[in-house]
C-alpha cells in the first residue's frame, strides 16, 4: 500500500525514455486499484484495520502518531465502494496490447468491488450481534450493530454493473448446455 502511495506521489513522465504522460497516470490509476485492493484484503482478513488511506508515515514519525484507532468496518467498506467505483471509470475494460496482460481493469475493480459488498451485506457482518461489543479505544462500534437491508440492494446493484460492464467488454459467463439447448444451471 505504502509503495503505491509512493509511487501516485512521486511518479512522472519520462518522454525521452519512451514513458509519456498518459502511461504514468494509467500507471498512478493501477497504483490506486492496488492500493484498494490491498485495503480490502486486510479488512477481509482482520476486519476493522487502522484504516490511513493515502497517509504514507514519514520515516521519523513518532511513534504514538502511527499508532491509530481502529477504523469501524463500514466506514472502510464504503470508502473503498467509492474508490473502487471511482478507478473502475479511469481504467480500461481491457487492453488491446498483449503486454499489458494482467494489469488492472476496470472489470477488475468492479469485480472486488461486487465481491467486498456482498460480504459486507451478508448476516456476517451485518447486524451480527456476536458483534455487540467489538469497540475501538473510542468506544466506537466497529462493526454494525443493527441489520440494514439497505446493504443487499448496493451490493446487487454492484454485481449488476460488475456483469453489464464484463458482458460490453466482450466477457461471459461460462455455460453448458443441455440436450434440449437449455443452459445447466449446475454445470
């Protein structure tokens, strides 16, 4: 997280080495996609995190400043909803240039980001009461104490994006037939 950070801050073109302009801020988009994606995995993991986006700590930074609270999963979770969206609209569906394979898309951030909110909208999390009492050292509520169904319907809204933007990109679900020409549901 911090490299790519690193790199949004201090990257830039180098034309006369074949690098414009346009390359570094694909290359600073992909860095934010990165940087995302690392977020999530780490709340995925441990659930609320010291959530510090786009902070990178100096090297000589006291130490009680680096030590932060941790951050309540939602507030999280919908901040990385945002950014994932927001870098989706900056990357391309695909590229066209085999060495590019690999890199990030904008499928790709609206797959995370479909992923992450179904999670975040399952009983899980969700309202779970096992939950109650998970508190940061502001006694703020990590987790959601109450059920909001309100999650279900951003999280279908994002799997149908995540499917509309896949199948314009020229993606699809993969299928099998039956005998009658049926798809098989448990293929």
């Amino acid at each position: 997280i911090r490299e790519a950070y690193i790199f949004i801050e201090n990257a830039h073109a180098l034309p006369e080495q074949d690098l414009p302009e346009e390359e570094i801020e694909l290359m600073k988009q992909e860095c934010r996609f990165l940087a995302a994606y690392y977020w999530y995995l780490l709340t995925d993991t441990y659930g609320p995190v010291p959530y510090t986006p786009y902070h990178i700590a100096a090297t000589d930074e006291d130490i009680n400043d680096l030590k932060k609270p941790r951050t309540p999963y939602y507030e999280i979770i919908d901040d990385l909803d945002q950014e994932f969206l927001a870098v989706s609209k900056l990357l391309p569906a695909t590229y066209s240039d085999g060495r590019k394979y690999g890199r990030a898309t904008s499928i790709m951030c609206l797959a995370i980001r479909a992923r992450m909110l179904v999670f975040a909208a399952s009983p899980l999390v969700n309202g779970n009461s096992d939950y109650a009492n998970f508190v940061n050292r502001s006694g703020e509520h990590l987790f959601s104490t109450s059920y909001d169904p309100s999650r279900w319907t951003r999280a279908k809204q994002a799997c149908k994006d995540l499917i509309d933007a896949a199948e314009a990109a020229g993606h699809k679900l993969y299928e099998v037939k039956n005998s009658d020409g049926r798809i098989d549901p448990f293929a």
